[in-house]
C-alpha cells in the first residue's frame, strides 16, 4: 500500500516506507513493531503523522501511576471510537485487549508513545502483551489486525523490550531506529548551502531536528561570519535551553546513577582518550570501574565503540552526539562563566580546543560517513568495513594512524582487502607528505598480510590540496575529496 507522507515531514522516507509497510500487513494476526531513537530525533511527530494517514490510534503515555495511565488511556481510547464516556479500565489485561480490538476491522496502527514511562509504573505489561500477541497469532483464529507500535526514546529501556530472555523477544516483526539526520540531510534540514558552514553547525548540534525548530527557534546562522555571532546568542546563552540540552540527555536515561562519574567518562573520550585504559586513567579509575559506565553510554546510544581496523580486540569508544562532544570540550569547563552570561568570553577563550577537539575529529566522522555511504561510488567496489585504525611500524616512529579505513567485505581463507586509505583534515591544506604517509601504512599492511594490491590512497581536506598533490591524483589509485564532493548533493533546505 502506498501512503504518501505529508508535506510537513522532513526526510525519514526511508522510515516513513518501513511503517507503512509494517501497518498494511494484512495478514489475520496482531503484530508488533518497536519504534526507538534518543529524544527530539522527530519520532514523536512521525508517529503522529502516521496515525493522522492510517486512521490509527495515538496514545503519548506521562509519568504517572498504574491507574491514571490507565485513565488517561480510557479517555484517548473514547475519543478515538466515538464512545459517549471514557473507557474504564481497571487492569490492564482488560486495556490490552481493547488496544487489540482496535484492528478488529482491519490493519490499524495502535501507536503507544513513550512506552517506557507505562512499564516503569506496571513492570508486567511486556508479559502481558506477550500474552496477547500469542492469543491472537495466525494459530488462534483471532479478528486482530492490530499493529502495534510501541515507542519510547529511553535507549535503555526500549533495547532490553526485544533483548535476552524478554517476554517480547521474538514477537516484533519490526524494529526501527529513528536516528539524527547524517551530516548532509542536516545541511539541508537548517537550509545551508555553504559547506563550510555546515559542517561548523552539524560539528556542534549535529543531525537533531528540535535543535533548529524548538531549541533556538529557527535561529540559524547567515553565513561563516555570522557562525561566532550564532554560538554566542543560540548556544552559550543561559536564556536558550540548548546550553543545558547535553545535561538532559544524560539524566533522562534511567539507568545513570551516578552523573558524576559518567560525565567524567564522557570528559575523557571528548579529550582523545578513546581505549578503555585510557579513559580509566583519565578518570582516575581502575579499568573493572568503568564498565559499567560504558555499557549504560552505549545501550543509551550516547556513545559508539569500534573495532580499530587493523587489529581485533582493539575497540575505541567515540560519543555520537555532537552537542555533547562540545559541552564536555568547550562548556562543562566555563560553566560557571556561562551561567554569568560570559559566553563570548568562553568562547573567545575556546577557540583552539574547539578546533583540535571537535573541528578535527568530527570532520574524520563525517569523512567516514562519506565512505561509509558512497563507497562502491568512489572506490568502484563494494564496502565491508569502515573504521580508523592504527598501523604500526618497526620504526622508531611507532604507528601510523589512517583516520578512514575502508575494508572490503570479510572473506573466508582469503586476505582482508584494503579497500582504500584515507587521511583527513580540517582547515589544512594536504600536500605529498600527507599521501606519503599513506603509501607507508599501505606498504607495512602489505606486510602483515593485507591485500592492498588495488588499494586507493585518499585525503580529505577542508582547505584544499597543494599543486603537487594534485598532480599526483592523476594517478588512478589516489582520490582527492574536498568539501565540493563530500557535500555533492548539498542544496536548498526544507
């Protein structure tokens, strides 16, 4: 069935096809599908759309208690049918199968929105609707075409609904992930036109659609000139709530018990410290401490850890979220300053940590997203991996590190292809020197059983490549991409 999306809703087409897919189903069972994604990622709003085009149910749940939830949802539940008076539930077996009656005559979405806030209030509604989808499964001759869509933003709690030994696990026939824009819808999304300036906006509020709508009201800034103007007035200002977002985001998951120590945590991978050791030194912690904080990080997807791509059993841990990146590096330091109102000060004083710590790493991201997504484009084969990675050499010089390393899909009894190389930076214009030091990493991988017989040597630049290097990308294993092909497709905004 083809349900066209409305107007209103920015990108997610992909997500949009998903559901539509997942409510038409019309086979004669109740099914179930999880919607996730941290908060202000627009879930909320698409649900809301999807309901609006599906003639579904929406029930948004608060914090409450067992029996005004069940209240509130009586009332929503009338609203919905028409029925003269609220709906009186007194347990929530008898709520269910309403919920479920609801696709009596047909597919119907029956969306339940932060349905965390429910199970923190009756621990046993995942078994009971664990009971209620086997009841009306294809087996039991059941009228149900309910398509449930349970929904919530605590990462936590919503990963553990489908996980191990949970009632639910098994029983959802969707699972989506309601992710931040990537680096170029974003771009689009504030209207940016000028690559510069929005990678400089996405390195700090990243892909987060409430960010420009609600948090800063539309603010955005006119041109590169006009970007340290923007920090100051949208984002180091007491008065605009995007200076205390990054806190919130780490209180709303449930599962942190002491902020403290996971700021700590966060601190330290914003500083470059990206192994686990690492980060437990910085900290002043013994490893065995901080495993726990890391978990909870990455179950709530505040933070990432990959494979080094070279060595196995070399994970490094990287924060996802941008805003958080720049308030460990650049706020958590000042914030009593900011609190005065002292922003620009701050941010007068912040400039070279915010270049070496969030300039450069994040264009190293948004690099590997480049290959990540365009890699059977620019390197003309297919993409297994994309990672950073260390290579070491038997020198005096220790390792090389290759900011994007582009694998080729793992193959049995065969060496591991090095698919390309690639070195990035920001604000430097990249000369030989820089493609040199690839041809060293691509030699010593040789070595070490790689195959890099058709490797491509590539560097990202913000600033450009020297005449030299140029004319060495004539060569066909070296690829040059500036900001002109990292945001091809970069046009006028929504």
């Amino acid at each position: 069935m083809a349900v066209p999306k409305p107007d209103r809703v920015f990108g997610r087409d992909r997500e949009w096809r998903s559901l539509v897919d997942f409510v038409s189903d019309t086979r004669q069972e109740a099914t179930l599908g999880v919607v996730s994604g941290r908060r202000r990622q627009g879930k909320t709003y698409l649900l809301r759309a999807l309901a609006e085009a599906m003639a579904g149910f929406y029930f948004e749940a608060v914090q409450a208690t067992e029996a005004e939830s069940l209240r509130m949802l009586g009332a929503d539940m009338a609203e919905f049918t028409g029925a003269p008076a609220p709906y009186s539930f007194a347990t929530w077996d008898e709520a269910v199968a309403a919920l479920f009656a609801l696709g009596d005559r047909g597919p119907t979405p029956v969306i339940i929105d932060e349905f965390p806030y429910l199970v923190e209030a009756s621990r046993s509604l995942p078994s009971l609707l664990q009971r209620a989808l086997d009841q009306r499964g294809p087996a039991m001759g059941s009228s149900s075409q309910a398509r449930l869509l349970l929904c919530g933003s605590a990462m936590s709690v919503m990963g553990r609904l489908l996980a191990g030994a949970a009632p639910l696990r098994g029983r959802a026939g969707l699972e989506l992930v309601v992710k931040p824009f990537d680096y170029l819808e974003a771009a689009q999304f504030w209207n940016l036109t000028d690559p510069i300036l929005a990678i400089l906006v996405h390195s700090i509020v990243g892909g987060t659609p409430a960010y420009r709508r609600q948090f800063v009201r539309d603010d955005v800034p006119e041109s590169v000139a006009d970007f340290d103007d923007w920090v100051q007035r949208a984002v180091l200002n007491p008065d605009r709530p995007l200076m205390r977002e990054a806190r919130y985001l780490l209180a709303e998951e449930v599962d942190v018990r002491d902020p403290a120590l996971y700021h700590s945590v966060l601190a330290a991978i914003a500083s470059g410290n990206h192994r686990w050791g690492a980060i437990a030194s910085y900290i002043g912690r013994k490893s065995a401490d901080i495993a726990h904080p890391l978990n909870v990080l990455e179950d709530s997807s505040l933070i990432g850890k990959a494979e080094d791509a070279f060595r196995s059993g070399r994970a490094v841990y990287r924060i996802t979220e941008p805003l958080i990146i720049f308030y460990e590096a650049v706020m958590r330091p000042h914030w009593g300053d900011l609190e005065q109102g002292l922003g620009r000060q701050v941010w007068a004083d912040s400039q070279q940590r915010f270049r070496s710590a969030i300039l450069g790493p994040h264009f190293e991201a948004v690099c590997r997203d480049l290959a990540a997504a365009r890699g059977r484009e620019l390197f003309g084969r297919p993409v297994g991996q994309v990672a950073s990675g260390a290579v070491t050499a038997a020198t005096e010089r220790g390792q090389i590190q290759v900011d994007v390393a582009v694998l080729g899909p793992a193959e049995p009894g065969m060496p591991r292809q090095v698919i390309s190389l690639g070195e990035a930076k920001f604000g430097t214009t990249m000369g030989v020197r820089h493609l040199a030091r690839l041809r060293q990493a691509q030699s010593l991988l040789g070595g070490k059983g790689f195959d890099t017989s058709r490797t491509v040597l590539a560097c990202y630049s913000t600033a450009g490549f020297d005449a030299e290097l140029q004319a060495a990308a004539a060569e066909p294993n070296v690829l040059l991409a500036g900001l002109e092909r990292i945001y091809a497709d970069l046009a006028g905004g929504h």
